[in-house]
C-alpha cells in the first residue's frame, strides 16, 4: 500500500493485482492421453474423454444451451426436467444437460469410442 497526501487528505493506493492468464482453450493445446487430431471433450471440467474438435464444439455449445433446453415450468425432476424432445446427455454420472436423443447417444458412442482415441 502507498499513502499520498493529496491536499490534506491521505489517498490510500494499493497495488493493482495482476492480470489473470488467458484459459486456453483445451482444443486448442494437444490433450495429454490422446491420439493426434482428439482434444478432451470437456462436458465438465476433469472429462478427458478424447473426441475430434468438432465433437468438442459441439459438447460446447450443448453446454451453453443447456438452460434453454429444460423446462421453464420445471416437472418430475425439478430443475432438471428436460423440455419435450429432449433428454438427460449422461456423458458421465450426474450429467442433466439436455440435449437430443441423437446427442445422448453420440456421447454414449463417445464413451465407447475413448479407449481407441487414447494414446
């Protein structure tokens, strides 16, 4: 802390705190564990299941949409209640984003398909 007296008043000046790093995105540097052209599919942070980039944009933007795919009136599962068409994704335990069963299903295929993404 710096103390100035600024016309009889004392100013209290703290440093300013560094800015903090860019993230990067996990697309964007080679995941550790997978095969070249696989990134980790990131559904939550930790999920090192290694899909292309473009299924990862994909995870992306489900995650972003999330809200927008429950229902607004809630139902038998609260909250978590997906809108008609929709269903839980279940990438991995407790995963209630609500995506299409087409959707669900490609992240199953991708469970499936992560032992012969890996290094």
């Amino acid at each position: 802390m710096i103390a100035l007296g600024i016309g009889g008043t004392t100013v209290a000046l703290w440093p300013r705190p560094s800015p903090l790093p860019s993230p990067i995105e996990p697309a964007a540097i080679e995941a550790k564990g997978c095969k070249e052209g696989f990134v980790w599919r990131s559904a939550i942070f930790g999920d090192s299941v290694c899909v292309s980039p473009a299924d990862y944009g994909e995870v992306q933007a489900q995650n972003a949409n999330a809200r927008n795919n429950r229902s607004p009136t809630g139902g038998p599962y609260g909250d978590s209640t997906c809108r008609d068409g929709y269903v839980w994704r279940e990438a991995f335990e407790s995963d209630l984003v609500c995506v299409t069963p087409f959707e669900r299903d490609k992240a199953r295929k991708q469970n499936a398909d992560n032992a012969y993404n890996r290094i």
